[in-house]
C-alpha cells in the first residue's frame, strides 16, 4: 500500500501531493496552456507598469489537480482545470493545489480548452462545481478546433452569468485585468488598449524588430548627413573657383 493510501485509511490529512491528471488530447491543447502561461508570466513580471506586487503573489498552472476535499483526503474531491489563476498567494512552485494547505483559497480564474471528450463534461459538471463549490469569479472555456468560446462571471457570488463580447469578439477578465480574444485561431490575452499579450519569445522577436527599424533610421540619417555633406562641398568647391 502506497503512503497516500495509508494516510487515507487513516484518515491523515496527506500533505505535499502530486497532480493526477491525465495527458492532454492533442498538441493544440498543449500549445494553448503553454502560451497562456508564459504570455502572463511575461506579463506580470516585474517592472513599474505591473499591477502592484503582482508578480510575487499569483500562482498559475495549467493541467494541475486541485484537491478540495472537507476530510482533507487525495482519494476524493479533485478537479484538474486545463489552466487557472489564484491571486494574492505565495509565488512559488507547486506539485498540486491542495486547497487545505493554501488557506482554503480557490482559483479566481478557470479556463477549459474543450475536446471532444471533455466538452460535456466542461460546459456541465465542471461548470456547477467552479460555481457551486470552488466559487471561482471567472470560468471561460475555449475549443482550439472549433473556436468556440464563452466566458462567465459569478453574479452576486451565487451563479455564473454569460458575459457579453466586445465589438471585437474579446471578452472582458475583471480578475486578470485584461481581455481574453482569438488571434490567428489562438485565444490570447489583450491588454485593456487591444494590444496582444505576447509569449517571452514573441517579445524578444519584437526587440529585435524594434532595434533593426532603429537601426535602420539611424543608418538612413547618416546616409542623408553624409549626403547633404558631400553637397555641400560640392557647392563650396565652385564657389571658390
């Protein structure tokens, strides 16, 4: 008998557990979770225009089980959203979310990526439970296939209401401070002036983009002084003849 089980039939409170979810579907659901992890990571990194402190007190992750049971125990009450958001937290790593050891917190934001297998279960079950028991403000879910996305905000702490896209089809994460959109057939983050949240590698393509056109300028700026230069001697020349 494992130690997990033992702890379980004596009714110990397990400590320090391992996520037990199961691989995800395909590559598209892989290649979603790894770029909204690392486009908020970028995001909320450290620097004057962050939201205060928000860097060291968020945990993200994505296909992570989270362990909510009243008796404490591994063997009952967990659900493994495909990526969600805790605020106010310690920044660090972690096996699993195990909500008796994080001071009875939940995620304040969810998003499922749906699949054929998990779609029924996503817009259903999951969706009573984050608003029933997790009370999760924000629960979204988005298909990678078929683009289906919706979000829903927890009206009156008491059930999930619809919310309503922008002109732009984006809609709105008042946890995140940020939109949520499809890009390219990707659903990304938005900042509030519509600009795409990029991934660390997207961002240090811009630089480089950024660094040629200076580059570029500059280089056309020296060519022109270097021109108005040589036209100037040109015309002092004949003068002086």
């Amino acid at each position: 008998m494992v130690l997990s089980e033992q702890l379980d039939e004596l009714g110990l409170p397990p400590t320090d557990l391992w996520s037990d979810e199961p691989p995800l579907e395909t590559e598209r659901h892989l290649r979603q979770i790894i770029l909204f992890l690392a486009s908020l990571e970028w995001w909320w990194r450290d620097r004057p225009d962050a939201p205060p402190n928000r860097r060291s007190n968020f945990f993200a992750a994505g296909n992570l089980s989270i362990y909510y049971s009243l008796r404490q125990r591994r063997s009952e009450d967990f659900r493994g959203p495909d990526f969600f958001v805790v605020l106010d937290v310690e920044y660090k790593e972690r096996k699993s979310w195990t909500v008796w050891e994080e001071e009875g917190k939940y995620p304040n934001f969810i998003l499922e990526i749906l699949s054929d297998s998990t779609a029924k279960t996503d817009r259903g079950l999951k969706k009573q439970i984050y608003q029933d028991i997790f009370r999760t403000p924000e629960y979204f879910w988005f298909d990678p296939f078929s683009f289906e996305f919706k979000g829903f905000r927890l009206k009156d702490a008491r059930h999930y209401e619809e919310l309503e896209p922008n002109e732009q089809g984006w809609l709105w994460s008042q946890q995140l401070e940020l939109y949520l959109g499809i890009v390219d057939e990707r659903l990304r983050f938005l900042t509030p002036e519509g600009e795409v949240v990029p991934a660390p590698n997207e961002a240090a393509m811009q630089e480089r983009q950024r660094a040629e056109r200076a580059e570029a300028l500059l280089a056309a700026e020296r060519e022109r002084s270097q021109a108005l230069e040589a036209r100037l001697r040109e015309v002092e020349g004949r003068d002086e003849g």
